[in-house]
C-alpha cells in the first residue's frame, strides 16, 4: 500500500521526521509530497526542501521524495497512493485537517485520510518556530535534522549578509 504525506516542508524539522517514520513503518511505500509554490512567503525554495528532506529522510529506504502541484488528491491518484498522511498537533490543528480531509474526501472518495498524533515531544514544534529561533540565533538542535540546522543558519547569515533580514526582532521582547 502506498501513502501519500504531502506538506510544504520550509523546512522539513524533527515533527515531520517522526510522523514520516511512523508512517513509513505502518505503508509499504511512502511518498513524501513537497507543495511546489511560489517561494515568495518560503524561507526555501522547492528544490531546498525537497534536497533537505531527501537528506533528512535518508534512513528510511520505502520513503521517497518528489514535488507535485495542484490538488493533492490528484497527485495521489497519479502515484497510486491510496492513503493521505498528515500530522496532528494538539487542537490547532485539527480544525483546519478535519475541514481538509472532508473536502478531499468528497473530491476522492476511494482515497483514505490517515492523521498521526504528533509525539509529545514535537507537539510545539513548526516550521515557522524552528525558523524563528534560528533566525534569532537560538539552538535548534534536537528540532531538526542536521542539514536543516546548517541550510537555516546558511540562509539567515546570507540574508544578513545581503540586507535582507535586518535586525532580528526577539520572539519576547523584554521593555524597559
Ligand atoms: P502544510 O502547509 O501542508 O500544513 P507543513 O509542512 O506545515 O505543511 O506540515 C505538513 C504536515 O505535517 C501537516 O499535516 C502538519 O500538521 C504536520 N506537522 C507539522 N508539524 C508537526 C509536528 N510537530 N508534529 C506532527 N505533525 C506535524
């Protein structure tokens, strides 16, 4: 059986990693979805996420990696897929999967929706912390797999570098 986990991964972190695994465990074969859209709102651009996922999911030999555009339920249909996986983190998410997999559903009947609960330890964590916290020069070791440290603390520097990313605002900002 093969299972679709689909995302935009900017970038892929730990959270992931563990539902990727855990699912990879549970289908014989797991494709692993990076969105392809525009990198205007993304800290990485589609061939970084799917190059940092790729190397992050490496120890996982029936996992395999690609883009895809439009609707997620016909690129699972194009790969044979007969299962969609997503993540669940506490109550935030679960309105917005819920609404998600009753659309696609209606969309692609034949198609299964399969949530995993996030492992305790990965409830907090997003993308959009992991990039906040490097951002902000924190350790973010133990959050995400190692070529995702060093691609996050790449690109601030870079950005840095260039002007882009002026002086970093703190997450909680102490006043006076
Ligand atoms: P999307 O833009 O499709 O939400 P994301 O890359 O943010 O893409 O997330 C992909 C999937 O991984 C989603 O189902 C999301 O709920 C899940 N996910 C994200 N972070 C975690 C986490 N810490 N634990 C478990 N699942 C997670």
């Amino acid at each position: 059986m093969r299972a679709l986990y689909p995302g935009t991964f900017d970038p892929i972190h730990n959270g992931h990693v563990d539902i990727a695994a855990r699912a990879a465990a549970l289908f014989d074969e797991l494709v692993i979805g990076v969105y392809d859209t525009s990198p205007k709102s993304l800290l990485f651009d589609t061939a970084q996420r799917v190059a940092l996922a790729e190397q992050s999911l490496a120890h996982l030999p029936n996992v395999r990696v690609v883009t895809y555009r439009g609707l997620t339920v016909a690129f699972a249909r194009e790969i044979g897929a007969s299962v969609l996986v997503r993540g669940l983190r506490a109550i935030s998410d679960f309105e917005f999967e819920f609404q998600m997999a009753l659309t696609n559903k209606k969309l692609a009947p034949e198609i299964e929706f399969v949530s995993l609960m996030t492992s305790l330890e990965y409830a907090y964590l997003s993308s959009s912390i992991l990039k906040e916290i490097s951002r902000l020069g924190g350790d973010i070791s133990g959050l995400a797999p190692a070529p995702v440290q060093a691609a996050l603390r790449a690109r601030f520097e870079e950005m840095r570098r260039s002007g882009a990313d002026p002086l970093p605002v703190p997450l909680i900002s102490g006043r006076d």
